[in-house]
C-alpha cells in the first residue's frame, strides 16, 4: 500500500510541474473583488504590521506554504528548502500527505526532516479523512503530528480527488462523526482542510460544531487534481478515468466564494487557499475574512531548487500584500480585514442567491 | 408518403453524424447551474442508489436513450445496439419517428427489432402531434405503441422543425384537443415531447390539463434540427430554405430554462433533454427538478459500432452522475433533487423576469 | 446646392455598397429580446395574417423599405425596382432624400417614377426637419409629398448626420415648432423619423405633442451615417472629419431600447427600424410595441438588380416573420405584440435604469 | 537628488512615449456610460457655449493639459509648446513635477516657459504630497506656485508609484495634516490631485474638510505608472520591482467611478483625469459631475513636435465635446451635466455596492 501510495504521489508532483493542472473555466472569484485604492493611505509602509496570532501561533506573516509532498528523496530535499525557508521568514508550512510514512517507517525522514529544519515555524500534520473510516484513527493521526512535531493537524477532505482516482476510497460515511472524535483526544488544533473543491457553509457549520479549530477551504481555480489524474491516467489509456478527470476539471466552489461562505457561518480562523497567485489575491482572501493564506504552485518551481530561490518567491508575495495593504491604508492584518471591497460579477451572485451579505463588505467603514 | 419520409429520416441520420448541427450561439443554459461541492458527502459512493420509478417502471438510472433513427435496414441495426444496450443496464429507449414504418408494414421490424433485444426494458413508442391534425388518430397511436410493445408513446410536438422544412406540415389548429382525445384511450402514458426548442410554463400546464403523464422538455442548446435543414438543403441549392435554416438555427428555449418553467408549473415527471452530454449536466437537469435524463448525440458514434462501445457511453455517464452524487453527498436521485444548486447568468434573468423561483434552489436545504 | 447634395447622396449609396458602415460596437439590442417558443401553437401557419392597418392604410405585412436613395439616374432604376416590388407585396416605402428634387425640378423624376410604379402602395416622402429652420416650410413639404403623391411625410430628424458633416446644418434650434406648424396643414400624417441614432421617450412625448401621426425610431446598431461619413472623408484625406466620424460611429441609443422607451410613452404608431436584418428580428420589434418595421440594408444589392431578386429578399423576411409568429402561436400581428418576450442582458438594463417596464413584457398572456 | 529625480521624470517621459503603458484590464469605466441622444437638440450648435468659470478663472472650455514633464531642456520645449496651445485656446495647463526645480534653481526655467509662453491661461503648480511629510513645506509649495506664477496649486497624491519605486517614499504618515496646514497659508486654490489609482468617497470628504478646493481624481483605465516602473525597471533585469510593477499594473479606482464617488459626496469642483481619450469621454465625465476634465496621453505626441499639432489635437478633442453636447442638445456645460446618462455594467454595480444613487442620472430631467 505505502509504495502504491508513494508511486502515485510521486506522480503527482511530477504532473504538477510539468503539466497545465491548472482550472481552464473555473477561476477563484477572486476577479471579482476589488479594493477601493486610498488616495491618502495616512499610514507608513516600513511600520505596517503582518503578523498575526492564529492557534496561539504567532506567524511573521499571514502565509503558509501548503501541503506539497513527501516521501521520496526528492521530497526530502523539497521539505527540507521550505521548511527552512518558512522558519527563516516566521512563516508556515503543511507537509504533504504522511500516509506512505505512516505505514512504513523508513520514509519517516522525508517529512521529519521539515522540523529539523524549521525548529520554531508552524508546521502542520496531516491525515486523510476518509482514512478515518477505513482503518485510520487515534493512533495515526498523533503518529503523524509526532513525525514533524506538528503545531497543528490538518484533516484532508478530498472527495473530488478519492472520486476520480481509479483506486480511490469512496465511503465518506462517518467521517465527520470520526473527526470530532479525533478532535477532542489531540493536545494539536485539528484544521479542516479540502484540497481544491472548497467548502461550503452547511460543511464549515458542521466541522466548527464537531470541534475543528480551523477551516482551510481550498476552493476552486487554482490546481485542480481532476487535471492531475487526468494526465495520470492518459498514460495508461484509460479513457474511461480520463474522461472522469476531463469532465470534473472544474468542479468545486470558487475560492472567493468559499471563504465568504465559510467566514459569514463560522467563527474559526479560516486559512484560504486554492489559486491564489499573488500578494494582491493574499489581501483579497484576508480583506474577505480570511485569518490566514496559504499556497503551493507559486513556490513549486523554486522549492526544487534552492532556499534562496524559495525565500526570494515568498518575500515577493509578502512584499505584494504589504504593498496592496499600504494602498488600502492598512497597518496590521486586522485593519486590513475591516477595509471595504466590492464584490462584482458572479462571485456576487451566487453570494446573493445564497443570501451572504455582499453590500456589507461595499459599505463598512464608510462613514 | 412514407418512401419519402424514410428518406428524409436518412438524411436526418446521415447529416447528424456528419456535419456539425449543434446550437452555435444558443447554449442549454446547464453552464449556468453551480452546485455546491460537499467536502464532506457523509455517503459512501457505492451505496448510491440511481434507480427511480417513473411510469410506475423502474429504472436503474434516470437515463433514456432518446429517439435517433428507424425506416432503414442501418436503422435497424442501431436500433438492435441501443436496445440490447439498454437492456442490460435497465435503462429506457426512444425510438426515432415511426411514421414510415406506420404506412409501410414492412418497416415495422426496423422498429420491432428493439422490444425483441430489449424485452424488459422501457421502450417508447412516438407519433408526431401535428400528424393528429392531418389524418392521424388513436389507430396510428396503437399501431405505434404495438409496434414495439411500448411502455409509453411519446408525441412529439416539433413545430420549428416543420416550419423550417420545405415539406413541413405547419397546421397546429387543434393539436392539443387531439392530444386530450388520445390520451384517455390509450392504456400506456403519453409523453408530449419537443425536439429541441423547449417547453414552456404555459404549454406544459395545458398539456397537463389534457391528461399527459410526462413532459420531455428538449430544449434548445444541443442538436438543431434547423442547422439539419441548412445541410439537408444545402445540396440542393434551396437558399431560400436554407437562409430559414440559419436564420431559426438556434431558435428555442434553453434546456436549464425549460426544465425550471415546467418542473415550478406542473406535477407530472419531466424528461430533461436537449444537449446533455455529461454525467455533471444529467446530475444539474435532475438537481433542477426533472425526473429522467435523455439524451441521443453522445451514443450516435457508438450505436452505430457496437453493444459494447455503446455501454461504454452509457456506464461512463452513469459514472458522471453518480460522481457528481457522491460530490454533493446526494444517495439517491430524490436526494439528488433536493440539493441546492445556484443559478447565474442569462438562465437566472430569464427565470426571474419570467418570475419563476430562483432563490429557493439556492437555499434549500440550508440549516 | 442641389448638384451638392445629389453628389453627397451618390456618395453615400456608393460607400453603403462597398465599405463595412455597419455599427462596430453598437448593437440594436435585439439580440437581448429573446422569444418563448410554444410547443404548441395551436395555430395554421397559412392562416397567419401579416396585415396591418396603419395610418388608415393597409399593408399586407408590416414591412417599409426605407429611405435608400434618389436624385441621380441610378436611383432611378433601383426606386423603380423597389416600387415595383412593394406594390406586388403590399408593402410600404419611403424614398430617399428628396432635397436635390425640391430645389432641382429636373430630378423630380428620379422620385416620381415610385408612385408610377406603385399605384396603391404606401409611399413616405421625406423632407429634412433641420430644413425647416433654415428655410423649407409648408410649400416645400408639400411639393416633396405631390412629388410622389405620397401617403405619408417623414420629417428626417438627423442631428448626427450633420454634426459629423462639414457641410452639415447644425442648428436644430425651433425645429419642433416647425413641425407643429407643417403637421397641423398636411393632409397626410407626418412620420417623424430619426435616421440611424434612435429616439428617446423625452422627445417622443414632444413629438406627439406637436401632432406628428407617427415615430419612426431608426436606433443604432446598424448602418452607422457617421461610418458612412468616414469614409467619404477619408478620401479626401481629412483628418478632423475622419476622427469625428470615427469617434461617433456607435453613437445613439439602439433600436430595441429605442422602440421601448417611445412605445411606453407615446400612443401614435411606431416604426422600427435600425439594423433590422431578419424576420425574426422584425418580429421582437413587433412584440416590443412597434407597429410597423422598415429596413434598407437588406435590399440594397437586390435592389441594384432586378425585382425578382428584392421580391425574393423581402419575401424571404417576411416568411421568417410569419415563422416567427407560428413558432409563438401568434396568427397576427396584434397577436404577436400581446406574445410574451424576456429582456436581459444592457438592454433589460438600460431599460429599468430609466423606469421603464421590463417584467411586463416576460409576465404578459401568462396565466 | 534632483540629478536622480530628474533622470527619473526622463525616464517616465520615454517610456511614456514608446512603450504601452496603458491599463491592461482596467478600463476607465467610461465605456459603461451611455448618453441618450436627442433627435431634437432644439439648439444652434455653434451657439453652445463651453466656457466654464471654476476657481474664479475663466475657461473658454472645460480642458486642462495635465502635468507631463519639466527639469530637462526637452521638456523646456515641451511645455513651451502646450504653454502657448493652452494660452491661444484659452484652457489650462498642469506643468510635470516641479520637485526637481524646487531643488535645483538651474532648471526652474524649464517650467517657467509656460507662464511666459501663457501669460494668462489658468496654470497649475504642483508639490508631491508625500513630499510634505519628507521635509517638504510652505515654503517648497510657494516656490512651486512662484516658479509658473500659478493659478493653483495641486497635490500629488501618488501612494502607488511611490509603492512600485524601489527608490519611493512610504511613508503617508500625516501627509492629510500637512496639506491643511499648507492650504490655509496659501493664495491661490489647492487641488488634491491623484496619479492614476482615483480618489475614493472617503479620501474625498476628508480631503475637503482639509480645506482643499478641488479635487483631481485621475482614475483607472488609462496610462498605468506602475507599467511605467515595469519598463523602467525591465531595463535593468530587477525581477522583483518589475513583478511588482506588473501586479499592480491595473490597480486602482476606474475613472467613471471616482468621480460619482467623489461627486456625490463633496461640493467642491472636480476635474476629471484618467484615460479620457476623446470628447466624447470628456462630455461622460462632465455629465457625471465633473467641472473640468484632464488629459496628456492625448497630446504627447504632438506636444513633442509643434504648436500647431497639438493645437489640432486639443480643437479636435473640444469639437467632440461640442457635437457630443449638440446630440444631447446640452447648449452649456451647466446643461450637460443636467443631461441624462445611463450607467450599466461593472460601474452601476460597484456604485450600487457602495450606495451611491446610479438611478439617478438616467431619470433626471424626465418630465
């Protein structure tokens, strides 16, 4: 099991960076958002405040580079640059999925390594939740934040994924009532994550009430894993599971919308993730009530290479937040989440049809 | 009379799989129907149940291969295929126009051919409605019917296709009085079908009045048959006809739209047809209100190959479906239904003008 | 002065033949009208009756070719084909400008030769309204309606075509007054018509006011005069004029809107015209309010041949008109305008914004 | 420091005129505008009078020069020519930074040509306002004022260009503090005026209370200075301020929307700048509330060449305004910013977001 886990994992990485996985009609809504640039921003860049608690954590920035992988030598040199990048930069970090190191011990290493690396930055665990009905509980999920010495667990939600994976697992039955028994025995904040269809309100609703601490909703538009299994499989001339990943590309809930979903349901910090490409979209996601950003493709290219390389593509976002937060005359995240935007386009309309409040986000601080 | 209606079926068949005659501007409106990713279905995809009854018969998932072709000996070899294929998944099966084979004895077996490879299977029998005004009446109907030991007869209602063609039969006086008339003496349901422009509100209510147990919507977006008549009439040099071929190419209402007008309008099960070509826009007609699925575009290539080929088609759309079920955590097809799903764009607009219910697909089922 | 304007005139059919005048940008927003198809017309489409009866006269079908040309030999022959044409339909025309024939006896019968050719049809002579402040007045009116023993006056209102021409009269001060005074000693009804940019509600009310029998809207979204005024300059290698004409191309408010904000304000008949280029174009017109609908464009290269080939043109418009009207069940022309039509797109927008009635038009007949 | 700035404004001068700087995806908004034209004008268009009296100064018509260039013998030329344009054509001019001149006597008559060249045309000054909080003062803004004898003094308010320079200033602590000190100590009326990104409702009103008199708004959609560090920056391979250059390409507020933010929420004049391209754009902006409009993009070209050039392109531009003002029968600048527009698109739904009153201008003057 570990090595067909490993093998496909493998494969995805190499996908990644050599494909287009990207969304081809679905984008993130985040086109939609717009900021009302401040003339006077009455504020000074050099003293403008990224950081933010969140978990208890404090986090130089609000970003996290998300779940890429692990497993493999190549993943040990690719978590070993991230983590020590993210350490550097006070930032986060999501290994990716520890299942293959879960059941066989010796690739351990290929995620361990992230926490010799990176001694203090926030590092997240991670588990499968549809694992949770067959077989996985208790005991893997703190053998996975054990690995890395975690600061927090990230519980994956990838129904779309399972769903187009030939040999994927399709049961979902209990998974929720299993997460809010894991919840309760970890000493870690347990975060739900989905990995690229979003979440919805009646799921975050739910997720809050069985006790996770954090929503990471991984909405759509960004790197779709449909497309992934879709080049996976065309190698195999499986025209049947290629279809499956033609037709369901694009499926899932635009981030934009899924962070506005979620933050007007909820009262748990909310990571935002899925397509986000820039520190501009970082300030959209955090200006619609995002806690934190996360993100993968932006740094996959440079995480092969060198920490400087990682460094320079992480500083560049931040730089690109901090500077959108200068135009906007923000001074600390939390100002930031309080200042006005407008939400135009579909991403409005289905907020409205959904009944969200969109005018409120036009209007506050207007005085 | 019927030699020349077999050829002209010919044609139909011939320039359907040559030529492309579908919408070029007019869309079926599905790209405009969102639904709302479940990161956590809480199903198991296995479990999921696709049967339905409907016509007090039950089928095993709500899909109808929709009529194509018969009056010829290559007709009735699709026809074979089709059926035998339906057969063994326990789906149903339109015939294409009968009127030949109800003239000329001697084409039934064109026809008859279906009931023998598909002896369980639901099988519809058709006559056109405009026919009832010219000379039809409850003896074609039954001959029809008996032709294949049918489980229901559709009539179709296809006035655009008439008026485009030179030899259409453009007189409707009375059609629906005709339609009441039948109705009451037949002893399997009647299913008023479009074919390819759309029912509306008001037709549906009155063909409800008049005692049809079904409405096969067809809207526009998928095949045209005016763009059949530009090709039909293109060799001949007609440009008189043919200009009326390009000018109603896409005339009709779209599928998502027809679907919504007669599903909030009357209580009898609706078949949503009219450029379905995935297992995702199957799941949005059924999520919309219809209670069936049939589509005819996607198998033509493989009806005209093999049984194997064309189960292929059908199981991979079924798998659709049932993925997009899965996504929403949706175990039957009446959960299905009950699903919210957002509208957008120019279906949203036309459905509110027309002050139809557009919100409350959005928020049902929100708790 | 006559020999210029019959130069300008010549110029003007030329580059209408030969160079793109079509509006760019500008669409008459018909593609916004959308019609809902009846399943069921219930009607016989040979029994559709297209006639109308407008200005106590009756056409056949509700269709005027409009002002094209005259003053030189050529208009001659293509007024004669046209005449001749309407005469044998039924049908209506208005000639071109009859400036050059008013100041110039000799041309008169480059105009006269239409009544000779069309004995009862309906014919709309013309005279510019600008002209009536800057020296034309009852006698000329009058000479320009014994010219072709006309039914009707159409009192040209074109304010763009002047502005954007060196030569052009821009003093339009006092010329409602003028109509007032003309429309009160006539003894045909005078049309008041705009020649390409449309007309609004504001002057629609002032021109019922002032006694004028009739509005023709003549909205953008086809033959552009400005397009037309580019290109004659740019021969002449002036740059101004050239940008003027270019800069104004799309200008005016597009027909749909047009015929929508007139008839809503307004109970004097309306013709609609602008960019009218189909049957089924000329039936949203209809069911928008207009009365009667008038093109040019669509002739133009028929009219230059033969009357079998302008016969074969506007039979062709009327048949798709009379499809149309099959297609929604609608056996008249007052049958057609009570058929329900959805609005979206600017055009729904643009209408609502000014307080117009929009849901009206979707929501009529349903019941 | 004035040798760097002033190689700088070089720069931007040259990049301006070779490369596309234009806004990418942003649009000034413009396009969204729609006048409804009057068939009926009922005015003499060589009687409408554009002159305007704003800041006690007279306009023969509502056009400005905006701030292009200084500091260097090509501008000298440059402003030399606009300088003797505006002064014959009776309209104002903004000349480029000054701050190099505040700082080098030597280059103070590469402004002070346009006051000799326009003894009596409206010029205007300008400081940087960040400037004020970087030892900036009085003193420098009466030099300024001096050095062109100006009739007004604007503030530049440039927070995204500082923000994509890597040599910029960040710091906009106090800079609204600062400009009402400098307000109350001058002569002459102090304009806010931004560079690109548009001035909000908010930065308005806070902007008036400081006491200053009119308000610049330089909106979106037109020459993007953050395109211009991207070319700059290009040049000298700095990856990282190019991608910020690129990112921040098409920030801002869009040109029609700063000035209903602005205009419906202070009473003091406004000019309207950003991607105005034509008359026609200019009268949109007028009828929107502006006073005055702004423009450079349009005259760069000819403003490096003669006299007689740009005066052709500034007479063309008032032309346009003119005819646009004739077709909507507006006899004055008063009158057509009474006129009706009608806002749809993009525009109407952020200015509906933000609660700004869009009906409102497609209704007024409907009787």
């Amino acid at each position: 099991m570990a090595t067909e886990t490993r093998k496909r994992k493998a494969d995805h990485i190499r996908i990644s960076s050599n494909q287009n996985v990207q969304a081809r009609k679905a984008t993130t809504g985040l086109e939609d958002i717009h900021f009302i640039h401040k003339a006077l921003p009455e504020i000074d860049k050099q003293k403008i405040n990224l950081s933010t608690t969140i978990f208890s954590h404090k986090f130089v920035a609000p970003l996290i580079v998300g779940a890429i992988t692990g497993g493999t030598s190549e993943a040990t040199k690719i978590n070993a640059i991230i983590a020590e990048t993210v350490e550097e930069l006070g930032l986060g970090m999501g290994v990716g999925s520890q299942r293959a190191a879960i059941e066989d011990k010796k690739l351990e290493k290929t995620f361990s390594i992230t926490r010799k690396k990176a001694p203090t930055a926030f590092l997240i665990a991670n588990i499968g939740g549809v694992q949770l009905v067959h077989g996985y509980g208790l005991k893997e999920a703190k053998k996975a934040i054990e690995m890395i010495e975690a600061d927090a667990l990230a519980i994956h939600l990838n129904p779309l994924q399972e769903a187009v994976q030939r040999e994927g697992q399709k049961n979902f039955e209990g998974v929720l009532e299993k997460i809010g028994a894991i919840v309760k025995e970890l000493d870690v904040p347990v975060i739900a994550k989905e990995t690229g269809a979003g979440i919805a309100a009646e799921e975050a609703k739910k997720l809050e009430a069985a006790g996770v601490k954090g929503i990471d909703v991984s909405g759509a538009g960004g790197t779709s894993f449909a497309a992934v299994e879709y080049y996976r499989v065309k190698r195999k001339a499986n025209s049947f599971q290629r279809r499956l990943g033609d037709v369901f590309w694009d499926w899932g809930i635009p981030t934009a919308i899924s962070i506005v979903e979620v933050s007007q349901t909820v009262t748990v910090p909310i990571i935002a993730s899925g397509g986000i490409r820039s520190g501009v979209e970082m300030a959209k996601a955090l200006a619609l009530g995002a806690s934190l950003t996360s993100l993968s493709q932006p740094v996959l290219h440079a995480a092969n290479k060198s920490v400087e390389e990682t460094k320079n593509v992480l500083s560049l976002l931040i730089e690109e937040l901090k500077t959108s937060m200068f135009l906007v005359g923000a001074d600390s995240v939390q100002a930031l989440q309080a200042t006005p935007v407008v939400l135009t386009g579909k991403t409005a309309k289905w907020l409205k049809m959904r009944k969200f409040d969109v005018e409120g986000y036009a209007r506050r601080k207007r005085s």
